[in-house]
C-alpha cells in the first residue's frame, strides 16, 4: 500500500515538474518557427536590418527603436507610449501583431499557436543580453 502511494505520489511530482517545464519554450523549435520570419528578420552575429528590423537584442528594447531602421509612425508612437519588448508583450504582438500595434507595418498574420510563440521567444532569447523580467507566459 505505502508503495502504491509512493509511485502516485512520484508520478505526480513529475507531472507538476513536466508542466513548469512546458511553460519555457523549445529553443531549437523556436528556431525553426523563426524561419517563417527569416524572410524579414535576421538575427544573430552581424544580423542586418532587412524589410523588418533586427532582432538581436529585442529583450529590454523599446519598441521602434532599433538604430537605422525606419519604423512606422504606429511603431514608433508605441515604444513613446512605453512598449519594451518582453516576453509578455512579444507574445501579444505575434499573435496578432496588427491588433496588438495597429497601423504598424509588419505584414504577418500572426503565430496560432501558442507554443511557436513561446518556443520562438526562447530562440530570440538566446541572442538578448538582458535577461528580462517579465512573467513567464503560461
Ligand atoms: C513580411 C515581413 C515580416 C515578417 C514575415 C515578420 N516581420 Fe516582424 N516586422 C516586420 C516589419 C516591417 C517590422 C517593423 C514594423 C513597423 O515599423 O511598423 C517588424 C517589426 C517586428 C518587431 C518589432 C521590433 C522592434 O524593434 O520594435 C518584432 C519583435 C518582430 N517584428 C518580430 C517578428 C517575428 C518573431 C516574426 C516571425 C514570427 C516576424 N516578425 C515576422 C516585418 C516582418
């Protein structure tokens, strides 16, 4: 009987701790999410501006203001009115980024799920320097 508790008891611990750990994305998932945004974004060593902006950095910056790209006039009023790039607000502009800035100029629909989202903000982590605050999302 004690040992039937036991395993239920263990399994139940894995379970919570499977949970926490689905709650980060998958970086080398995240990377191939990215490829649908390669067309605009390049990010990593020497990333160049391209029709979107570089994402090197992203976390802790402010909206629309990356040096040398020519945002939106949307873009850059949201980064004025205090939009930093963190996880929280990342994940409310790729899914539905012309609903969360409207007006700005970024021709893509939209991540549907939401498990490219967090995996695609794990990969674009990974070349931030600032570890950002900012909840994880659940
Ligand atoms: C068709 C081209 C295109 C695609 C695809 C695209 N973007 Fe963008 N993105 C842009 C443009 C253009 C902007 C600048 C928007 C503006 O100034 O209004 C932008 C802006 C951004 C910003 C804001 C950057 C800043 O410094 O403020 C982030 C973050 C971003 N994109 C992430 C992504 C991610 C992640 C994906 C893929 C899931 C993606 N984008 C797909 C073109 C694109």
């Amino acid at each position: 009987m004690k040992l039937i508790l036991r395993i239920l008891v263990t399994g139940l611990a894995l379970m919570a701790f499977s949970g926490l750990a689905s709650a980060e994305g998958d970086v080398e998932k995240g990377k191939k999410v990215m490829k649908r945004c390669a067309a605009c974004h390049k990010v990593g060593e020497g990333a160049k501006h391209r029709v979107g902006p570089m994402l090197n950095d992203l976390f802790g910056r402010t909206a629309g203001t990356a040096e040398g790209f020519k945002f939106s006039k949307a873009m850059r009023d949201a980064g004025a009115g205090g939009l930093v790039w963190n996880e929280e607000s990342l994940a409310k502009f790729l899914a539905k980024p012309r609903k969360f800035v409207k007006k700005n100029k970024m021709s893509f629909s939209g991540l549907r799920k939401e498990s490219q989202i967090k995996d695609v903000i794990a990969y674009l982590k990974t070349f931030s320097k600032a570890k950002v605050e900012g909840a994880a999302i659940q």
